[in-house]
C-alpha cells in the first residue's frame, strides 16, 4: 500500500504545508491511501500536492479524475517510486515510458496531465524554505 501525505499552499502561497499525516495509516487492504488524505484533508483546499511512494491505482485515477472534474480542485501527484508496479498503467495512458522520478502527474477539469515530458512543466518562481 502507498504512502501519502497530502499538502496545500500557506496562505501566502509562499510553500507548502503539510495537511496530513500518512495516509495509508489504518487502512485495510483494498483501500485507498490517496482518496483517504483527499477526503479528509483535502476538501478545503482548491490546489493540493500529494506526495506518494507509489502511482495512483486504476480505481484510484478515475476517483481523481472525477474529484476534479468540475475544476475547482487541482491535484499534483509527485511519485517518488513505483511501490506498487502501477506504472505501467500509466505508461498505457501517456506517461512516457522512460520518465524518471520523482513523476509528477496533475489532475485537473477532469483530465490528468503527466508533466515528465521536457518542456511539459511551466518554469516556477523560486519559493522561499522556511
């Protein structure tokens, strides 16, 4: 089972804050991890980061497409492994196949963007660690 940690932007939008302890926490086998730190720390907040060991499953990649689908939520996975030998679905769906880690894929309106193609991720502003 994947672990995973859900953060938001600070109200500054200056970093990340971690919303979330380890999703994975107390679940049985069969349950999702990632629908689990969405639901109960997510819902708050329009742009969510989770971090993960592990690519979203096939159930759960149709739940997040769904979750975002009216476009008021956006997600970004950052995967850091493949734990759980999902990859290979979403090499099926457009993740190309050579792609390192971490793999960022971003959910949002219902549609998942993998962004480990060159060029595919906008440049960022530098964001200060505190």
């Amino acid at each position: 089972m994947p672990t995973s940690e859900l953060f938001s932007p600070n109200p500054a939008n200056t970093r990340w804050n971690l919303r979330s302890d380890d999703g994975s926490k107390g679940l049985g086998k069969g349950a999702h991890a990632e629908q689990k730190v969405a639901i109960n720390y997510g819902n708050a907040y329009a742009v969510q980061l989770i971090e993960q060991d592990a690519f979203p499953c096939s159930d759960c990649h149709k739940w997040f497409l769904k979750y975002t689908a009216t476009g008021t939520k956006s997600v970004v996975f950052c995967v850091s492994e493949d734990g759980t030998a999902d990859r290979s679905y979403h090499v099926g769906l457009g993740l190309p196949n050579g792609a390192g880690y971490p793999c960022l894929l971003f959910y949002h309106a219902g549609v998942c963007t993998y962004l480990n193609a060159p060029g595919a991720w906008p440049a960022a502003p530098a964001v200060p660690r505190t």
